[in-house]
C-alpha cells in the first residue's frame, strides 16, 4: 500500500537532466521522454507472472520462462502522456492502448474531461497509466476514478517528475496504486506548476509555445 519507486539509475537521471534543460527541443525532448519510458518500463513489469515454457534451441531442449499470458493495458493521459507509449511498446508489443484525454482548467487548476476511449476489456488488464507529469495530482486521480468506475483493479501509475502534493493527492484516494517516478520534485507553484520540473510537458513535446 502507498508505494512510490523513484528511479535512481544513472541513465534514467541523465536524460531526466536533459528533458529538464530549457534549451532542449521539442525532437529531442520526445526522443527522451520515449527512452525514459521504455528504461522505466523494465522496472514497472518487474512483478509480471512468468511461466516455464519448453523450446529447442539449435543444440538441444531447454525449459524457459516466458511472461504467462498476463494482459496488459497502457493508458496515456492526453496529451503529454503520448510521448511515453511508444517507450513502453517496443517492451510490450501485445499490450492494448486507451486514451484519457484530460486538460488542466488553468484557473481552477482541476482537470476537465474531453476524451475516453478503453480496450472493451480493461477490467481484466494489469494497467499503467502514463503521464509525465504527477502536479497536484488532479488529473492522475481522475484517470484512476474512471478506470476503477470500469472495472479495473490492478493500476500502476508512471510518471517522469512528481511533486509531494500529487503523490499525497493520489495515495490519498487510491493507495492501492502503485507510482513509479524519475523523480520526486520540491513543491508546486502558485500555477500549479511543478518547481523546478521542465515546465509544460505537453508544449514542449508537441511544441505548442
Ligand atoms: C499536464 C500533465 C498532466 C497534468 C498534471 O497536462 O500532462 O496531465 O497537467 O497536472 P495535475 O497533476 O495538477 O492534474 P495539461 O493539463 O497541461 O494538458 P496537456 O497535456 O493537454 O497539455
Ligand atoms: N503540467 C505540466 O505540464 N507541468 C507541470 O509542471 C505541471 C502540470
């Protein structure tokens, strides 16, 4: 209950400096949020169920073990969540893809709803939500309300950079969910802005500003 991994491997803190750098562009920016996720996804399918399984291989018969059937689901939150999929297919080519498309009211601060679409059968997946961005914890939670309200019991959330305030908000609620994090953050800004994060994950993927 209430687990946070906060990635430590150098490869995962050096491109995490990259990302954080202001002078990074927008190709680079998503050619690192790609490599991040795909790092990350070793550890986040550490507990997957493995099978034994008997091949031959060219000298002979050897019993292997294979990941048993277990089905996966990766759910994005649109739209920084987008730049991680990729990173986490190239592991998991079987795993099914749903979207949730949340945007920030930048006044508020809560998230609004604009877009959901599932596999049919999300509540028999392990899922991992990605977004790289874990703020104040508004949109995480949103997500994990809608695929609980669907059926779902297993859900992992995976994130870049975290501040306290959106671990505290998710846990809060929903402790079951374990997250996975690049790094855990000083604190938000009155914008609600993650200090000293990377800015907007969404803009500077999709160079939007
Ligand atoms: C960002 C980010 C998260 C959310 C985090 O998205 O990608 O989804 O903010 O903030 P929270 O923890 O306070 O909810 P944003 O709302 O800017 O939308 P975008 O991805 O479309 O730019
Ligand atoms: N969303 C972002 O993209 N960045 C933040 O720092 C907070 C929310």
């Amino acid at each position: 209950m209430k687990k946070v991994f906060v990635f430590d491997h150098p490869l995962i803190q050096h491109k995490l400096a990259l990302i954080r750098d202001e002078n990074t562009g927008a190709k680079e920016f998503r050619e690192l949020v790609e490599e991040l996720a795909m790092l990350m996804a070793y550890e986040v399918t550490r507990d997957l169920p493995l099978e034994e399984v008997e091949i031959k291989t060219p000298i002979g018969p050897c019993k292997a073990r294979m990941i048993s059937g277990k089905k996966i689901g990766i759910v994005p939150i649109l739209r920084a969540g987008l730049g991680m999929v990729n990173g986490l297919l190239k592991l998991i080519p079987a795993a099914k893809v749903g979207h949730i498309g949340l945007y920030r009211d930048p006044e508020t601060l809560k998230p609004v709803e604009y877009y959901c679409k599932l596999p049919q059968d999300v509540h028999e997946r392990d899922l991992i939500i990605l977004d790289p961005m874990l703020a104040t914890g508004g949109s995480a939670t949103m997500a994990v309300d809608y695929l609980k309200e669907r059926g779902a019991s297993s859900i992992k959330l995976m994130c870049l950079i975290a501040a306290p305030e959106g671990i505290e908000a998710v846990h809060s609620k929903h402790p079951d969910v374990d997250i996975y994090t690049a790094a855990v953050d000083e604190r938000l800004n009155d914008h609600g802005y993650i200090v000293p994060g990377l800015g907007d994950a969404g803009d500077r993927l999709f160079g939007t500003k």
